[in-house]
C-alpha cells in the first residue's frame, strides 16, 4: 500500500513543508487519550444509568447540567446522586467531556465489547490518524461535521498526502458515527457504533482510512 494517495484535513497552524516524511505515531492526540482514559468510568457510570432507566445521553445530560432532582423519580434519586458525586469527585466537565469526549467513548466501548465476541484486529481510535480517498470525501466530513466554514475561511485546509511506509492501514464508514439522533440511549449509540469496527457500510458511507505508518504531504489544495 505503499505510494497511495490520499486527503487529509489539517489546521492551518499545523501546516507541514512539502515532502517531508511525517510519522504518524507524532500526530496522536497523546492529551485527548489520556484524558478519555481518566474519563472513562465515568462514561461507564453513564452508560449503566442509561440503560438502567432507558435514557438518551442527551437526557442525562441535561439533568445532570441542570440539577433538576426534583423532576427525578424517587427510585431514580439514589443513582443520579452517586453518579453526580462521582462526576464532581472525577472533575468530569458536563459540557466539555461530553463534547470532546462522548463520541470517543462509544468508540472504543464499541470496539471493547466486539473484542469480547470476535478477535478483532484494531486498537484504540485514537492511536490511528485518518484520512480521505478524496478532496470530495473531505468536503463531505466537514460539512457533515458543520466545519465547512473553517475551509472556505482557511483556518482548516486539505492536504494531498502519499503514504511512503504502511504500518497498519484500515477502510471504514465514518458515517456509521455520525447517524445517531438525540433520543439514542448509550448502549443504542454503542451497538450501532460496533458495526463501523465490523466494517460495515451505510447507505452512503463516508469512508475513512485509519492509518499506521509514514506519509508526505505532496500538496495543499
């Protein structure tokens, strides 16, 4: 697979020279696991109250930003306590973890749980850096993702990249994490999510490349 053109989305700031071989292991967000690893019991206590009491994600959310105890059943008041007084005793951020993190959990709770049923070849998400097939498939993301502003006002550009050493490399349907609503429960959201490690497609997949190795950058578009 060496030699494979392929697109990557890149800030800006974060602009490389030409040519120069890159290596993917310095690119993984080091800060961003390590902090989802902390986090992830907390997730787990989410996860268990979700499917104890058939909530979205969504939901618990909202009761746990906006401390409404008492719209909570009294059944329910036990375990909202515990898990807030895990929150608080963690210093998980209701809105920041759930932002930049939910979406890393289901992920790699998805990817813990098929490990358990079948002999899975993948590591964590986030040990990989992903690419494109094409400019297009890039566009596609970024308006899916509403960053499509970010291009069109250049704080955020797409780099045509050659892969010079394959280490690992993987073809996945982005969009089978990306087609949730809010009323999913978190195990809802993880069952749909164990078909992206399974490599299934969607109706319209989006697909992405997980990538291990060394890479060029030939030129920014």
């Amino acid at each position: 697979m060496d030699n494979q053109i392929a697109y990557k989305i890149i800030n800006v700031v974060n602009k490389f020279p030409l040519n120069k071989i890159i290596d993917s292991e310095t690119l993984i967000n080091k800060d961003k696991k390590q902090r989802l690893e902390k986090m992830f019991p907390i997730f787990d206590l989410i996860h268990e109250y979700s499917i104890r009491y058939n909530k979205s994600v969504f939901e618990i959310r909202d009761e746990l930003s906006k401390n409404r105890l008492y719209l909570i059943k009294n059944k329910q008041q036990k375990d909202y306590l515990v898990l807030k007084k895990s929150i608080k005793n963690s210093g998980f951020l209701i809105y920041s973890d759930f932002q930049n993190n939910y979406l890393e959990y289901v992920i790699e709770k998805a990817r813990i749980i098929l490990s358990k049923q079948v002999n899975t070849k993948y590591s964590n998400r986030l040990d990989y850096i992903f690419f494109f097939k094409s400019k297009s498939d890039c566009i596609k993301y970024l308006a899916t993702t509403n960053q499509l502003d970010f291009y069109e006002k250049k704080i955020i550009t797409i780099a045509k990249i050659q892969f010079t050493s394959v280490d690992e490399i993987a073809y996945l349907d982005n969009n089978l994490l990306s087609n949730y609503t809010e009323s999913f429960t978190v195990p809802e959201y993880v069952q749909k999510t164990i078909s992206y490690w399974l490599e299934k497609l969607s109706e319209e997949p989006l697909i992405e490349i997980l990538f291990k190795g060394k890479f060029k950058i030939l030129e920014y578009l």
